[in-house]
C-alpha cells in the first residue's frame, strides 16, 4: 500500500512554518507498513489542490492531505474537495454542536465564519475532531482512500490516531513494513561504512534496506524489512552481527541517547557525575540534564571560563596554563581531578578546547578539544580535533565526553 | 520567477528527519521575489529522481534540490544528475584538495568512498562548499536553473546563502526588495502587536511589508519595501518611531543579539560577569559566549544543580531550601549573592526554576523560573512564568537573564 501526502498552506511555502505534520504522518504510517511515496507542500489554491489530487490519486491507495480547513478566508480545501468527488456542502449537527459548545466554554461569540465550519460534504464520512473545530473528511475514489485534516498539529495528530489508523487497519489489512534502528556514536559514517561493508553487503544481497541517519557525534542505522514483521529475526540477528563488528561504538537503539544510557549506568551503581568546563560553557552538563530524571545522579558543575578561575576554583597550577596552555592533557586532568573533589562527585568530567571561530594556533587549530575523566582513583584523558563551527564543536565535544563515561562505566576504557 | 524545492531523502517520507530545508530555502527564496510552486519530499530512488525533475523542470524556472549527496552507498543523487543531463563524472581538484585538507585537520585518513565526493559532473558549475565535503551543483537547462545541495542543514544553508542566492541576484536581476530589521525582547507578539498597532496601520498604509518574526524570547520585526532602496529613508524614520514607542522592549538590529548588546555594555565599563544556574544547566552562560570575545567580560559559572551545592558553593541557607523550596526569590537572591563573591565577578545572574516535564506544584506549575542579578550594593530578581517545554524553558530563562543584565547595564531596573 502506497501513500502521498498533500500538505496545503502558502506559510510552508514561503518558509514560515516547518512541515512537521508530514513527519508525523509519515512515521505513523510507515510504522503500520504503509509505504510513503512522497510528500507534496502545495499552494491554497484551487488549480493547485485539483492538480495535486489528481496526480497523488493516480499514484497511491492512500492520500493523506492536511491543511486548508480553517475558518479564514484564505482557507478553500473544503469547498474544492466538496467539488472534486462532486457533492456539495451539507450542515452537521454533531459538527454544529461541538462548535457551540467549544464557544460557549470559552464565554466567546459564535461568529458566521465559525459556523460554516459545520458544513461538511455529503459525500464523505465526517471524523470528528475532539481537539478542535474543524472536522476531519474520508473520501474513496476508484479503490483510493483520501483523507482530509486539519493542519494544526495537535488536531490533526488525534484525527489520525482517533479516526483514521484505526479505520485502516480494519479496511486494509495492512501488510507491514518493519524497521528498527540501532545507534552508534564516536565515529564517523564513512568509518563506519568501511568497517561493516561485508555486513552491509550481505544486508542488501537480503533485500533489506539500510540507512545511515547522521546527526552531530551520532550515526544512527536503519535496517527496513519491505516484507514486514515477519523478517524481524533477520533484523535481529543482522543487528546482533552488526554490535559485534562495533562494540564500542554502538551504544543504544532507537529511543536511547547517550546520557540516557550513562543515566541508567550510574543509577546502577548509585554513582554521581559532574562537569568542570571551559569552551563548552555547560554544554556536557546541558547533554546530562537532557534525560529526565538526571538530578538523580548528577549534582552541578563549574564552568571555568577564565585562567583566573581555573586556578582559584579547581586549582589548575597556574605554571601549566603558562608553560603548556589551558588547552593541554596537564590541564584538562586537573580540571577534572580539582572539580571531582569540589564538587564531591564519583565522575568528574571536564573540557577544555578551541571552540572557534578564533583563537587556533598551528599546533592547536581550531576544534581541538582536550576532554578529561577523573574517577576514583584515576584520571583518563584523549584529544580531540573537531572541524572549524562553534556550535557544532561544542554539541561534539560534548556527546564525546558524556561517552567518554559510558566507556569508563562500562570497562571499555580500562 | 517560480522555483520548486526537492528534498530527497526516505528519512524524510517515514519521518524521522522533519525537513527544515524547504523552510529555510523558502524563505530565502520569497524574501527574494521568487514564488514556492511547490515543495516535494521524494525518495532516495533514481526513478523517482528522474520523474520528480522532470515535472519540477517543466513547472518551474528554478529547481533546488537538496540531500543525497553524502558518501555512502544509499546516496544516488549524483550520479543520477549527471545522467540526466548528459554527463560524467570527474575529479574536480579543488573539491579534492578541500576533502584532503578536511580530513588532514581531523587527522584522520581519507578513503575511498570520501574521494569519490571529489567526483562532479562536467556538465555543471561547482559550488564550492566551505563547512563540508560534498559541494553544490549548478546546472542550466531549457532556461531552467537546477541547483543541488547537500542535505546537511549549515552546509545547505551555507552554500545558500554564499553561492546560490548571489548567482541568482546577479544572474536574474531580481527585483530590488528592501529590508531591514530591529530586534525587541521581553515582550510576546501579540502584546507588542497592541501596543503599536496605529503605527502599524500607517506603515501599511504606505505600502511596506510588515513581518512580526518570533523566536524563543525575542520578536524580530521586518519592514519589507517592494519598491527598493528607494525607501530606505521611510523604514529608517518608521523604525526611529517605533523604537521611541517600546524604549525597553527594542534591544538592536538584525545581526546583534541581546548577549551582543551586553558584551558591548560591559566591555565599556570594563565589568565583569559569571552566572549560578540550576534548571538551565550552562543555558545562561551558553548565551553569554555565543558571542565572539566574551572571554573578555566572561568568568565562569557555578551550575548548583543538586541542593546541596546550592548550599556548600554559593551558600544558599539550608532553610530557606526547606521551607520557601529552591525555586523561589530567596533561594535565587542568594544564588545570585553567593556566586557573586564565589566567582569574584561584578554582576552575577542567577536562575532557579522548574524547567519540566515534572516537577510543578500548583503554586510553582511548571514553567515558573526565578532570576536574579547581584550588583555592587544590592540585587535584583524577579519571577517569570514560561510555557511546558523544557528546551524552550531553558532558551527563554536565559534570554530573560541576559536581558536584565542589559537593562540594568543601560539603567532601566532602577
């Protein structure tokens, strides 16, 4: 079963709102084993929508379209599509009595605009929207199912999963795609894709597909069975191959980030972290606090951005800033090792680096990063060299250190 | 003009990457005089590759095509172009030193699959790409421009903003639109939309485009001349009145930011700043140093995350945890106090609050955050109550604290 969805609105077109409502359908669908043939953001224009419905309809069994139903004047879905499967509009009194009450409840007028939101075509079935005023349509035309949202995004969220999945499930039988994903960190794609070029031969001799998702210090990989459930334990045991070849790189599935992992590490030893930073100006602690319940185990940080406070705070010996720079192994260490006592943490973290865009030398370019670990009784530390972006270094340096501990937590730095 | 954006990628159609590609190019593109025809979202599929440029080229003068340039195998979009438009590929040296040196930085080996990003098409311009590997694209057929460009969002955006859109000024003579911005903070759009509403009727009036742009904490407000520079001394003198209509709303221009303005205050007055953050976790500091030079005026932080490092660093009274609970003037005063000789600074920020999901109580629902700012002789604070998402929270808390600072620094607390 394929589908297409029709998003309608001039504002995502001139780039004023980001379409997320395509992204929401599309994960929902293709969780369901619906294939997602494309994605069409279209002008509010009548030619535009006939246009769109008749090449989206000719090329799936399912065409999902949003937006175009408010009550503003700019907004023509309903009466297109009214016209379209060649119906007109009809007053609905379940619809009208939602719309009273949504009024009433909110002590304001019902306005005539308002009103006509009742109207719906007579050649639909209604789905009604409990979020909101403006109902959702179900049209069939020639074996195709062609459904009608509102474009708000928490409306047309509770039109699909209320009305429209369950109806679809019932209707269709659907056959499924599946998929899952696992994740790695601490190595780029291309790295990655060199070490497991055999595994990932064999995965596409299976017909199975693969894909590397990057995001800054991540690489996640998603294998897809077009086949659907059935192939999970080919997906598993591909997996299970896969952690094998990249055991230290490979750190979660789908859901998990690397603090939620270190979170769950360190509950598990009833163990408390902290952070001592300089160039990432709370970024490892930001990375930390990401994951709900983090003030279980971690307690706070320092962030000595200047020379002055990396020595009266942690008690960096002023002659390494001097002699090797505050952007040194000696330093990093110390920082690490003075704020794990000042903190009174089992873990300290600490970072010290280059940011960029200035301040790089010929032996220190910008994007090196010195990141230290001290731990009772000990103290690891490794360089890093980053690319030349600001931002982007210092969501590197800290995804790095936060999997610096998971390393450590888990044995693989010993 | 017309142009239609491509995003390429099966991320896209199952959802788990929301594209914020097409926002961007949109907008850039509309600012710019040229109409969105349409937007598409296609797979990684040479077919549908093929059938997708085919109708884009036909409906439009100018096609973007972004993603499916990156180096692994799932990646076609290369080589599907230059089949379409009669080429092949070869070695580009510039391409190929920029890759070499790329990975030369990083110290880390070149391969195979990363040499072949040197590979171009010879039937097209190459748009060198600064911030990544894989460069843009420039093709010309039948009078239509079709540009590719990474799907990476800064390389995107970069290879936008310094190759494509100057081409298409110079090479289309777009229409002359004048722009210019001024930034406000601490008020919501609807609230400064009341307030401004008669000069807002005005500018209208004179024909000027008016744009109310709101992101986390900040409204930017955009008056827009279709005629040209022409106007530029009518939106100077439409932004001088408005800025005497919210004196302390309006903190600068399109390119400052509210740490900007602060780093320029505190630089003349050769002062100092350090924070003491708990629910934003470096939030406040990271918005202090987004600004290049803030190691100037910049010490450091304490992060105070757990309560007793509220107590044991900057000396928060164990009572007034217990009774007023940390999220509360008291608390944050002292935090503000405490940090202030902690971290031998001149003015310091403070923030406690409750960032969610969890955590709200029914007189401190999620969303309330305390400020403060410790001067010499005194301090300040005050509650704010935000929304219930946690990123924004800490977003809006820490641009609410940068902009105390900037009022007291310009003598607006007083």
């Amino acid at each position: 079963m394929i589908a297409e969805i029709i998003t309608i609105g001039d504002e995502l077109l001139i780039g004023q709102t980001v379409d997320t409502n395509s992204a929401f359908i599309g994960h929902e669908l293709s969780l369901r084993g619906i294939r997602i043939g494309k994605i069409n953001s279209i002008q509010d224009d009548e030619n535009a929508i006939l246009e769109q419905l008749d090449a989206s309809i000719q090329a799936a069994d399912l065409v999902i379209v949003t937006g175009g139903l408010g009550p503003t004047k700019d907004d023509i879905t309903k009466q297109t599509l009214t016209n379209y499967f060649g119906g007109k509009l009809i007053m609905d009194q379940a619809v009208l009595s939602n719309l009273e009450n949504y009024f009433a409840e909110r002590n304001r007028p019902m306005l005539e605009v308002n009103r006509n939101q009742a109207l719906v075509p007579d050649c639909c079935e209604v789905l009604f929207n409990h979020k909101g005023t403006a109902p959702g349509m179900w049209f069939e035309k020639n074996n195709t199912i062609i459904v009608s949202l509102p474009g708000v995004p928490y409306e047309m969220k509770g039109l699909m999963l209320e009305s429209v999945l369950p109806r679809l499930i019932e209707r269709k039988q659907l056959k499924g795609i599946y998929h899952r994903s696992i994740q790695t960190t601490g190595i780029g794609e291309s790295f990655l894709a060199e070490i497991i070029a055999d595994w990932e031969n064999r995965v596409r001799e299976d017909k199975l597909g693969l894909a590397y998702l990057p995001s800054p210090g991540l690489v996640k990989l998603r294998l897809t069975s077009y086949v659907g459930i059935e192939d999970k334990e080919l997906i598993d045991n591909y997996f299970e191959e896969l952690i094998s070849l990249i055991p230290t790189y490979y750190f979660g599935g789908e859901d998990d980030t690397v603090s939620s992992i270190v979170g769950e590490l360190l509950l598990a030893k009833k163990a408390t972290v902290g952070t001592v930073e300089s160039c990432t100006a709370g970024g490892i602690a930001t990375e930390i606090v990401k994951t709900s319940g983090a003030s279980a185990y971690f307690e706070g940080s320092v962030l000595t951005y200047s020379y002055r406070l990396k020595e009266e705070l942690v008690g960096v010996d002023p002659n390494i800033i001097k002699t090797l720079g505050a952007v040194s192994k000696e330093c990093v260490e110390q920082m690490a090792l003075g704020g794990r006592k000042m903190l009174g943490v089992d873990y300290c973290l600490a970072a010290s680096g280059i940011a960029g865009p200035e301040g790089g030398t010929e032996d220190k370019p910008v994007g090196t990063v010195w990141i230290a670990l001290a731990f009772e009784g000990g103290v690891y530390s490794k360089r890093f060299q980053f690319g030349k972006l600001r931002e982007i270094n210092t969501l590197l340096s800290s995804v790095a250190a936060v999997n610096m501990l998971r390393m450590k937590l888990l044995g693989m730095l010993d």
